[in-house]
C-alpha cells in the first residue's frame, strides 16, 4: 500500500491538495438548486468527474487518463439520459395506440 500511495502522490500530487480541490469543486456544485433535481446517477458522475479534474489540476497534467476516465463518467451520464427518454417516448407511444 505504502508504494501504491507513494506512487499516487508522485502522479497526482498530495492527497490533501487533490481533496481540497475536488470538496470546493462538490461544494460549488451541491449549492446549486439544479444538483437536488437530478438523480443520483448524474450526481455521480458529475463527482467523479470533479475527482478527475482536481487530480489533473494538482499534478498529472502530463497523464492523459483521467481526461479518459472524464469521457467514460460523461458517456454513463448521457447513456443514462437517453435510455429514460426512449423509455418516456415508448410510454407516451404505448398511451396514445390505446388511446385510438
């Protein structure tokens, strides 16, 4: 474990930094009225994606795999979305053929 975190700081930068950067980042975003209105899956995301973007800032900026990790948080989020409105439009489909 001792080498794994030694080589985690040496990539990413401390781990207090990294915190400091992603709580005020989480911070920003949970004071908003929008976060609350979104599921917990988007919220995720969205947090994953601060984790990602606080290490790139404090220290891997020469380290293109969170900018992949990124993409992957983003396209779960998306694939979500556009899941649960073919969902919603299949409903609103099924509704109106019963409606004829």
């Amino acid at each position: 474990i001792t080498d794994t975190l030694s080589d985690r700081e040496k990539k990413y930068g401390s781990f207090a930094a990294n915190a400091h950067i992603a709580q005020r980042l989480k911070f920003a975003a949970r004071s908003t009225n929008g976060w609350y209105n979104m599921p917990e899956t988007q919220r995720e995301a969205i947090e994953m994606i601060f984790h990602k973007i606080a290490r790139q800032i404090n220290g891997a900026k020469d380290y293109p795999d969170n900018f992949h990790d990124i993409a992957g948080y983003a396209m779960l989020a998306e694939q979500e979305i556009l899941s649960q409105l073919r969902e919603k439009s299949e409903g609103e489909t099924d509704i109106l053929a019963n409606l004829r």
